[in-house]
C-alpha cells in the first residue's frame, strides 16, 4: 500500500482499524489535529481528492490510491494560498488550534456554500473568536493595519505566529518528533469513593511493549494541589499523584506506560483492581450534613477550613448594619440563584511530554500550560528536586480559559519518565477532558437587596454555596473572588456576605474563565432587575443611581480594597452606550418572528485588573547586532493576544515596529520569573514589566547615543533603525557594536509585582425574542459595552470579547456538565455539550470606552475573562422581559423555558411580577431571525 500526502507518497502502512488522522500524524504530518476523534469539532480536517473530510472518522486504508492534502500543503513554500493569506488579513484565529480545520473546509467552499456559512461551517468548532473574524476571513475582510514605527499601540497589527499558523507550522505542545518516546493512559476510578484494596498489575505488565503500570505504591506520599497560584498555600493540599482512596468517578487510579497508545490501551483492561465502596455525597447539601462522610480526613497541614462538615474554606464579613439596612428599605427583594458545571472546551486537551536526565538529576516538562513557572516549583517539590533541575516550557498552547492553570498531566508524565528513563508522553481524551480534569464551580446563591422608593440601596445580603467536588483546587480562591466585584460594584451602606465551599464525590471544580464572578454576577444582576421592577423603576436607572464613582470605596467582605484604585473608570460612558441601545433597541437588529415575546435586558460588572497578593513578572530587552530588539517574557500564549501586545507596547517605547521585537517566551530556563498567564494579566502585569523593560532600554540607549554624537540625552530620540540627536543619527547597529566592543551590553529589565490594581468595567444588553410555542430564544440584536483602558490592538481586543461573549453564551443556554445520580459525568463528548458553532452566535455590537489607565501598561486594562460576565444575567433579564418569568438556573434550555411558559411552576425558578414584553404582531415577509 502506499499513500499521497501533500504531493508525496508514503509506503507506510496503516494498522487495521486506524484512522487518517492518527497515520497522517505518525507519518510526521504534524498539522493536522486532534479535537475529539469524534467527528464534532472538525480540527482534524484535511482533503481527500479536493474532498474535506474528518480525518478523525475517515479509516485511513481508504485513503490508498487517492491524493491527501493537509494543511501544509495547500499552498506553497514560496506563497500562502488565498485562503491561508485570508486568515491572516482578517486575523480568522485566537489559539490557532481549530484553524487547521476551519482554513481546509473554507478552502473547498463553492459560492453557494459561502453564502450559507450557518451550514457550511457547522462540522468546525472555535472555543476562542466567537466567529466574526473567522466570517471576515471567508468574506476576505482585512482587518489588520500596517505598521508605524513608535506608534504601535492601538493598531489591529497582526499576530507575529500568523503566518505560521495558517500554513501549519506553528507547534503545539505535541507537534515535535521525539526518539524513543512512550506514552501513558491512565485507568479512572468506577466509584465515587472507594478504597482501593488490592490492584493485580502482573497481567498487563507482561504486556509486550508495556515498561510500567505504576499505581499508588509508586507514587510520592507528599499531598498537594492541582491548583496553581504564585502563593501554593492559597489552595489545600488534599491531592496525592495516585491514591489508594478514589474520591469521584473518573479519578485516575493507575498509569500504564507502553511504546504506543494502543498497547497502553490494551493494558489498561489488564489491571485489576479491588475496590471498598465507601458512603459518598453528592450535594453540598449532604456534604454539610451532620453525620455526612468526610470526604478529606486530613490534619491541619492541608488546609482545609472543616474537615469533619467538608468545608474547604469559608468567609464572612461585610460592612455596616444589614439589619437596620432592610428595616429602612421601602422594597426588600430576595431570590436563590443557582449556575452549573461549564466545561472549558478547550480544543487542545491537557498534553505534556517529559524527559528525565537521571545522571544530571534533570527534569524536564513541555506542557500545554499557562503556568510554566508554578508548574516548575510544583514538579520540584513533588520530587523533592531542586529548582533550577527542572525545566518546564510551553510553545504554543491550544486553548486555556484557566483549565491550565493547573498540573493535570505533568505530574504523572513527569513519574512515567523517570521511572522508565524515557521520554513519556501524555494526551487526554475528550472524554478526560469531561470526566478527569475540571470544570467551573457549580454554585447556589441567595440574594436579598433592599431599597428606598427612590432606587437608593440600603441593603445588600450575599450567601454563597460552592460546590468544589471531590478536591479544593481553586475552591477557596473562587469563592473569595466571586464575593468581591459583584458586590463593590454597588454603593450601598450595609452589606452582608456568607460563603462556603464544600467537598462532594465528584468531578473537581477549578479555574475557570471569570473565578467565581460569573456565578455571583449571574445572581446580583438579575437580583437588582426584579428589585427595580418591584420599584417600578428603569433596571437601568436603579444601576446608574448605585453604581460606585471614582472615589467611593469599594466594598464587600470589608471596607476597601487597600491596593485597588481607579486607574480610570469608563462605567459611566458604559451606561450611556446600554441606555442608547435601549431607547432604540431595533437599530441595526433582526426583526422578531410573528407571534414570538420581545424583550429586552442589560447587567454590568466589575473586575479588578489583577488577581490580589501579587502577580509577578520579569521581562528583558536587549539591543541585538542587527538593529532588532530580542524580548524575553515568561508570560504563555494560548490565544489571549499576549506576544502581539507585548511587542506593540516594546515597540512603541523604542520608537520602532512591532515586526523588530522578537519574542522569547514562556520557558523557565530561558527568559525570567512569570507567575501565569492567567486573571487577565497578560497585558497589565508581564505588559507592564515589558514596558519598564523598554523604557529602561531607551534611557541606555539615549545615553549610548548621547556620548556618540556628542548631544545631551534630552535631545536623543529612537527610530527604527536609528538614534537620533538634532542634525545627526547614529545607526542602531553601530551603537550595539561600540557598546559590545566596550564591554557593555545594551540589556535592560523590568519587574512589576501587580500592585496598586485598577478596575475595568463590562456591561451586556440583549433584545431577545421568545417562541411560546417552542421555548426557543432568538437574539435580535447584542450589545457589548467594555472598559479596556487604551486599547492595545482594537481588532484583538474586540476579538476577546467576542470570544468570551460567545462561551458565555453557551454556558447561558445550553452547556452543562450533566452527572447522573451517583455522580458519573454523563457529557463526556462534544456532541452530548454543545458548545456553539458559527450559526449559534449573533454578531455582537462592541463598543470600548475612551479611558486611558493611569496604572495599566501605556494606559491599558485587562479584557480576556470580564466579558464573560455579564452575558447570562443580560439575558435573563431580558427573557425575563418577554416572558414575564425570571429563571433563576442555568442554562436558559428551550425546554426549561417552554416549561414555563406552558404553566410550570419550577421551570423558571420563579414567576415574575408582571412582564413589560411585548408580542410580536404577524406582518408579511417578515425574515427569518437569525446572523
């Protein structure tokens, strides 16, 4: 058998049963994906005969005889093809990991397919651009500006890996060919809790091709967390790598290490294993019950706030007089709000490969990870190793959303490689990705506000109830943070908040996208809706009266946040954009279906910019011998527009163009100490270093320059190939070569530990119309209002909102991680979570206040995870508008909301006081809703 890829051809032949994808991938076509080998999200997508198929489903033997194009071979060395260079002029990409995919079926589009991208684009799935840019690239609309040297901020200048990725060479954590490698599969828990008695590795051992099935005998007796913070006590250490005690279905259990996948698969039907079923619980409820099982016994050492009632953490505080608050309110409004299990969806799953250098006593890590650094020290002390023995990078990572700030696979990728001396590679499944890693906490919150007949606050109560699952990772610091914003953003007297986070017997909850604002947000914004119905008042005026201004404190657990200032505040320009969407809500929107409930809704939020107690960063800028610059910041790129942003702010310091800043990044033996590229802090935290970086550099440089020509240093200025005193120049590669040859290296540094912090704003507003036939919700028009700060990269930056716009969307009306009664994940595929495909998600209306931070790098805020925010409650008060009913649990399904609608009382939630909806009245050619 031979085969015909990219024009070559290929002797070698597939295994019986195998796949295109995985023998394009052995035969080292490194471009094509994996998504999910199930034929859901399109990643793997390559041409057969011209033909788009998914690889992943396509058996490869089919493949003899015809010719297959990949990716890196649709265009040519010499050119991008129209498509691939498309990509590139509309910035089609975040992460880049779908693009593969979405650049080979756009390729074979005819123009009757173009036209219909709704169908046309349904087998390709992005988790990152909410699709805008990815229709612009269809459509061939440039969205990227050209280059101006020391203008380089706030340009839509492209990503410096675009080329790279449209053509199919960037590399992902798993795209690099390594001699000698084994791979590990774990064998996951059947049990909810159990003890585990005896496992049998014998039979698989003798495996031929297996070198290892290490179980909790093998593993390190030192406990620890998934969770990774610059501060490892901010998260309980109740974790062992592998645990003679399962704590929810899915666990892992054992590890076999085999020369291929599909031995390492074989094995894992070889262990046995005996299991003690122990009582479980699956319900904070019945964690905090008395009598409950403790799920953790553990002492002091791990942490935890209540071992004995399963409380991971608590917090109780406030400020003011709650009770003497609501006696004086004229309206008291209270309800329960309750948010589900989202899964990250990140196309990339957890993936790392590990190499273990016993003589040097040398570890080393290439991981999908937004954490290098804190994955480095947490490997270390694991294993009890020094520092600076262990390595930890990433290359480019494929989707984050805070699923990677967490150790998932590195630890046991790490075990697996020094217990054979060879280099161990680890991929999770989609199914993994459901059942084994985390998900956004569940939470319940209770809400009660009350307010004078004029709108005026005068009581605002918060109880939290989070469900962590079987280990705290992020437990205690997703409840801190979902207590603050929600509830500063409001000025109010008296304020009472209760918070718990509890353990139960299944999947852990983590780091996701927003940290616990998105549930909170969720509960205080649809509270303040009804409360400003009830008051017979504007929702949006009830927020223009109470929104904190500059000066007010910012309170909540208690009176102010010491370290947070208002670098600037763009909230009031907000409220004008949502109030002039909402004097004229059909502007530039899809008319509703005849007989369908219109309505309308909005929700604001605040986020600090950075997370408390310190986010450090170090970057380095060094004048290189051909007049370019060489960065050096540790900060990880996985689609939140960091390296692109860090070159525009060096540039524009150094008077040259982002095209000469060359970017090292992300590797703990290379460039300096980054805490993570997580809670938004790409850009004002590691952008901030890069910045002091630069300017440190152009005062050297000034100075450099000065001496040469023989000028004062005030008169000194940089362009991009020159310094420049009144009359005279001095080329920058000249400069370097004087500087060298004396001795002097023209390298500066910057440092900032994320302190003082600022405050950027997002708010949401939504027309909906509502079938009430159906219970189907179809968005007329979308409006999103953001405080950004000075906008780094306008194309970019609106590109974040979109994409978190669109996840958020899909955790409002139908993502849920569903689990059935003994606590299994029953959502383990794409195609039982439904995630949003291109005709799911509206164009969005963007609109970014004119603010300009005193304390952000160059005057920029964060905008990676608020815009996520605000989006369910926006639109759940604006069903709640056309429907009269306010649901109170997400997600808004079209079956919860006919059930409502039909009559039943605990489909909602709770019934609304009355609804300001109006009916759509039938006329002719009214066209279908819709993008």
């Amino acid at each position: 058998m031979s085969f015909h890829v990219n024009g070559k051809e290929y002797p070698h032949r597939p295994h019986p049963g195998q796949c295109l994808r995985t023998y394009l991938r052995e035969v080292g076509r490194l471009d094509v994906k994996k998504g999910c080998d199930a034929g859901d999200c399109g990643a793997c997508t390559v041409h057969v005969d011209g033909r788009p198929v998914h690889s992943c489903l396509y058996p490869a033997h089919r493949a003899e005889g015809h010719e297959v194009t990949t990716l890196a071979g649709l265009g040519s060395d010499r050119e991008l093809h129209p498509v691939q260079q498309a990509f590139v002029d509309a910035q089609g990409f975040q992460c880049g990991f779908c693009t593969a995919g979405m650049i080979m079926t756009t390729a074979a589009l005819d123009d009757e397919q173009r036209s219909d991208l709704p169908r046309s684009l349904k087998g390709n799935l992005c988790r990152c651009t909410g699709y805008r840019t990815i229709e612009d690239a269809v459509n061939r609309v440039r969205n990227i500006e050209e280059p101006c040297a020391g203008a380089e901020a706030g340009r839509s200048l492209s990503a410096p890996a675009a080329e790279t990725i449209v053509s199919g060479q960037v590399r992902y954590t798993l795209d690099v060919e390594v001699d000698d490698r084994v791979y590990v599969k774990l064998l996951r828990s059947p049990h909810s809790h159990a003890r585990i008695t005896r496992i049998d590795t014998a039979e698989a051992t003798a495996l031929p091709g297996v070198h290892a099935v290490l179980t909790h005998a093998d593993a390190p007796e030192r406990l620890y967390s998934t969770a990774r913070h610059e501060h490892s006590s901010d998260d309980p250490d109740d974790l062992r790598l592998l645990d003679d005690v399962v704590r929810h279905k899915g666990q892992r259990v054992a590890a076999v290490v085999a020369d291929s996948e599909r031995i390492a698969d074989r094995a894992l039907d070889l262990v046995r294993v005996e299991y003690e079923p122990l009582p479980a619980v699956y319900t904070p409820e019945e964690a905090m019950a008395p009598g409950a099982p403790v799920i953790h016994d553990k002492g002091p050492e791990s942490r935890i706030a209540d071992p004995a009632r399963n409380v991971v953490a608590h917090v109780h505080g406030g400020t003011g007089d709650v009770g003497a608050g609501f006696a004086e309110a004229d309206v008291v409004h209270e309800e329960e709000f309750h948010t589900q299990r989202v899964q990250h969806a990140h196309l990339e799953t957890h993936c790392a490969i590990a190499w273990w250098d016993g003589a040097r006593n040398q570890l080393t890590v290439r991981s999908s990870t937004q954490v290098p650094f804190l994955t480095r020290d947490a490997l270390a002390t694991l294993y009890d190793l020094p520092r600076e023995n262990v390595r930890v990078y990433a290359e480019r990572v494929g989707g984050g959303f805070g699923g990677k700030q967490e150790t998932m696979v590195e630890d046991i990728a790490a075990l697996a490689a020094m217990r054979t001396g060879r280099p161990a590679q680890i991929e999770l499944t989609r199914s993994e990705q459901f059942t084994g890693t985390s998900t956004r906490h569940p939470m319940a919150v209770r809400v009660k506000l009350g307010a004078r007949a004029d709108g005026t606050l005068t009581a605002l109560e918060m109880r939290m109830l989070s469900d962590t699952g079987a280990y705290g990772n992020h437990g205690p610091g997703v409840m801190f943070h979902g207590c603050g914003e929600s509830v500063s953003l409001y000025r109010c007297p008296n304020k009472r908040i209760d918070a718990r986070a509890v353990y139960t017997n299944t999947v852990p909850a983590g780091a996701f996208r927003g940290y616990g604002l998105s549930q909170t947000v969720f509960a205080v914004e649809q509270a303040m809706d009804e409360l400003a119905r009830e008051l017979g008042m504007d929702p949006l005026e009830l927020r223009e009266r109470n929104v904190i201004r500059p000066g007010d404190p910012m309170s909540a657990l208690h009176e102010d946040e010491e370290d947070v200032e208002y670098g600037s505040y763009g909230l009031d320009q907000m409220l004008r954009t949502l109030r002039a969407a909402q004097d004229d809500p059909g502007a530039d929107g899809v008319e509703p279906p005849p007989g369908w409930l219109v309505g309308q809704g909005m929700s604001v939020c605040m986020i600090d910019t950075v997370p408390p107690r310190g986010h450090f960063a170090d970057a380095e800028v060094t004048l290189l011998p051909d007049g370019r610059y060489a960065l050096a910041v540790g900060t990880a790129e996985f689609g939140n527009g960091t390296t692109t942003v860090h070159r525009q702010i060096a540039a524009t310091v150094l008077g040259t163009t982002a095209d000469r800043v060359v970017v090292s990044q992300s590797d703990t033996d290379v460039v300096g100490h980054d805490t993570g590229a997580f809670g938004s802090t790409g850009t004002v935290v590691a952008g901030k270093a890069t910045h002091r970086a630069a300017t440190a550099l152009r005062e050297l440089l000034s100075e450099e320059a000065a001496a040469f020509l023989g000028s004062g240093t005030e008169g000194c200025s940089l362009d991009r190939d020159a310094a420049r005193a009144p009359g005279r120049s001095v080329p920058l590669t000249r400069l370097h070569d004087r500087a060298t040859a004396s001795g002097r290296p023209l390298t500066a540094y910057g440092h900032w530990g994320g302190t003082p912090r600022s405050v950027a704003f997002n708010g949401q507003w939504f027309r909906v119309a509502v079938d009430p036939d159906t219970g189907e919700i179809r968005i007329l028009r979308a409006v999103h209002a953001a405080d950004a700060g000075r906008v780094m990269n306008p194309n970019q930056c609106r590109g974040q909102v979109e994409g978190g716009f669109a996840q958020a969307l899909g955790a409002a009306m139908y993502e849920n991680v569903r689990l059935d009664a003994l606590g299994e994940v029953e959502s383990t595929a794409f195609r039982k979570y439904h995630i949003p495909a291109y005709a799911d998600v509206p164009r969005l209306e963007v609109h970014f206040a004119e603010t300009d931070d005193a304390l952000g790098p160059l005057g920029a805020k964060p905008m990676s995870e608020s815009p996520f925010n605000p989006v369910a409650p926006a639109l759940a008060n604006a069903v709640r508008d056309a429907t009269g009913h306010r649901f109170t649990r997400l997600p808004l399904a079209r079956d919860t909301v006919w059930l409502a609608l039909d009559g039943d009382p605990g489909a909602a939630g709770t019934e609304g006081h009355g609804g300001g909806a109006e009916r759509a009245v039938p006329t002719q050619g009214v066209p279908a809703a819709g993008r």
